[in-house]
C-alpha cells in the first residue's frame, strides 16, 4: 500500500484521533507492543457498552489484535500503520451473543466519538446472522439504509469522520455478502488480499443490493501482522485485520493534508486502487497505493514552509548546492520532481550540500523537496 513511504516523510498518524469499535481490548494497558501509546497518553479514553468492567479486562483479545495492527510498535523492528495517532478506544461487540442491540451499542459509540472530534473509526465487525432466525437480515436489506447500523455509518463523512469497516468474511459461505455496515455509503469497506495482493477466499463480495461498488478498498487481511495474547507478533487472518491497515493508512494520509473533507479523503484513496479502472464485487477499487493518493491531492501538505529554500546556481546544468534556514542534523530526504507530479530522484544527503543531478535528467522545470523531522521546503529548479 506504500503506507511505509508516508511514514518516511514524517506521516505517522501524529495528531490524528482514531476510535476503535471493536469486542474487547484485553491487556492492551499491559503488552509490550503498546507501551509507547500509553507512556505518551495517547489513549484518548475507554468505554465500555456491553459491561461495567474495564475494556482492558475483558477477555476477548480481537479488539486488542485489530489495534495493534494501527498503534503496536515492536522493538523498532516492527511498527503498526499509524503508530503516532491518538486512540479512543470503545467496546460494543459481545462476545457472547449477537443480537441487533450490538448495533444501538455501536450508534452510542460513534456519537460519542463524534462528540470528542474523532477523525478516523474502524470497526472490524459485520451484522447479518444473529441468535434466532427470525432477526437475520437478508441481501436485499444491504442497501446501505436498512439497518441502522448502515444508516448511522453513512452519515460519518458529513460529520468529518471516515469509518473503515471491514468487509466480512463470508466470501466461502453461501451467504457471500458483504454485512452491515460495510454496505454504508461514504465509507472504506475492505475486503482482504494476501501479501501477493490476491483476493482472500474469506473476504465478503459485494455488490451492495442497490448496485453500489462493494467492497470498497482492498488491504492484507490473510497473514496480517499482529499482537497475541502472549506479547509475541503473529499472524492473523480476516477482514477484521484488513481494516484497521486501511484506517490506520488513511489516518496518516489525512495528517498530510488535515483540511481535506472526509468524503475527498475517502474518493483520494478510492481511486489509487490498483483496479481503480475496472473495479468489480471482488476486490471493488482494489489495493489503495498510499503515495499515489499523496501525490494526487494538490493541496500543499501540513508542515511546508515554501519560499526558504535556496538553490543555486538556478538554471542549472548539471550541479545544484541546496540550503535550508535551520540546523540540520543528519541527512534530510531530498527529492526531484517533474511537473506531472512523478519522482524523479529521491535520496538523502547532508545540507548545506551539493547534489549531482543525473545525466540522463532532461532539461525542463522541476520542483525540489527536502523534507527535515519538522519541516517541508520546495523550490523551483530550472535545468538546462
């Protein structure tokens, strides 16, 4: 997904605010792979909507896995898709039943998080099947307004909010649907494909009953990295863990370009799938490319200080010394780009400096980035 190159440029999810409705988060106050988020007080706040107990107490570990796929940090060796966000983190799942008062549980939730301004939601759950035939849900009733669940969910992007939700894994079931509220509008269904980028068998199909691409989104979700019970990283198969590698992605994309409105974000993404030109009930827009999404938005990202950085000698032939206003230490990334938005050299250097330009670049205008731990500059540069 390239998620990892938002992170190289300081992309981390830092200052966004994530909620995690999910069925427990048992031990999250006390495994290794979290204790960077609650050393740095990133957890915004725990609720309970099933129990009285503590979320951290329950003995249902999904909820603990899927965040762990977002904020786990492991030794520095291994890190989850947005591991600087902030994280509210609220139980509306049991375990122990299904019946549709787990989706009022789960409105409760959502305003509660909308309440507090949080950005992103992932929810790694899916409602068709409960206990008693009588209250199952049809196909034809994931139409995105049926349930209440999907009616609540598709109001989240006009409320600022992107919610991830994970597609279902009924894909080998003769009910092979896509379950409420992946059938939302205005929201990032995912679907799961393993590390080859091939459809999981498990992964629910669309499309919605009212014809609407579903899945949305497609991310790994077949041997997904994330935390056990015992404090080690595994492995871990579902569109539960498909999920939150998407919200987790979509959290540090909107940390680049924080005035971006929900629903852009979500078409942004969207439309860097890589079936984004044939999307189908399958793999819907496909795989997102995080980068390609990135480069896509106009606006200039969060953190740019334009018109600081000098270039010279400016036309240049085939040397060009780079300085920036602020110490550095280290080697910044510095990156060449032509002006259709493509890459055309990337590397990291020590500045003040100078850059050898490649041979083989032709004359014409380009833009010129450095990137420092706090900072973004860019430069017209004109090459002979």
């Amino acid at each position: 997904m390239g998620t990892d190159g938002l992170h190289e440029l300081g992309y981390t999810g830092k200052g966004v605010w994530i909620g995690v409705l999910d069925a427990g988060f048992h031990n999250v106050d006390s495994l290794p792979a979290f204790s960077s988020l609650l050393q740095e007080g990133r957890v915004l706040g725990t609720r309970n909507y099933v129990y009285t107990g503590s979320v951290y107490r329950e003995s249902g570990s999904h909820g603990m896995s899927v965040l762990s796929i977002m904020a786990g940090q492991w030794d520095s060796y291994l890190v989850g898709t947005a591991p600087d966000a902030d994280y509210l983190l609220c139980k509306t799942e049991n375990t122990e039943q299904e019946t549709r008062i787990e989706e009022i549980a789960w409105i409760e939730a959502a305003e509660y998080a909308d309440s507090l301004g949080i950005d992103v939601i992932n929810t790694s759950l899916g409602y068709s099947d409960f206990d008693g035939t009588v209250y199952d849900y049809s196909y034809e009733q994931m139409d995105g307004k049926s349930t209440f669940i999907s009616r609540a969910a598709s109001l989240l992007a006009s409320r600022g909010i992107v919610l991830c939700n994970s597609a279902g894994n009924e894909g080998s079931n003769p009910w092979y649907y896509i379950t409420a509220p992946a059938d939302a509008t205005d929201i990032l269904a995912v679907g799961a494909v393993d590390s080859t980028n091939l459809l999981a068998d498990f992964s629910s199909r669309g499309p919605s009953y009212d014809a609407r691409i579903k899945p949305d989104v497609t991310a790994m979700g077949r041997a997904t990295a994330i935390q056990y019970g015992n404090g080690d990283a595994g492995r871990g198969n579902g569109t539960s863990f498909a999920s939150p590698v998407m919200a987790g992605s979509a959290a540090c994309l909107w940390q680049a370009f924080p005035e971006l409105p929900a629903r852009e974000l979500i078409y942004r993404i969207r439309w860097s799938g890589h079936r984004s030109m044939r999307p189908d009930m399958n793999y819907g827009f496909g795989t997102p490319n995080m980068m390609y999404a990135y480069y896509s938005i106009t606006q200039v990202p969060a953190g740019s200080v334009p018109g600081r950085l000098e270039l010279w000698p400016n036309p240049v032939r085939d040397r060009v010394r780079i300085r920036i206003p602020e110490p550095v230490s280290g080697y910044p990334l510095v990156r060449l780009y032509d002006l259709r938005g493509t890459v055309t050299l990337s590397l990291q250097m020590e500045l003040p400096g100078e850059l050898d330009l490649p041979e083989s670049l032709p004359g014409g205008v380009y833009i010129l980035e450095v990137r420092t731990s706090g900072h973004i500059y860019r430069g017209r540069l004109l090459k002979h």
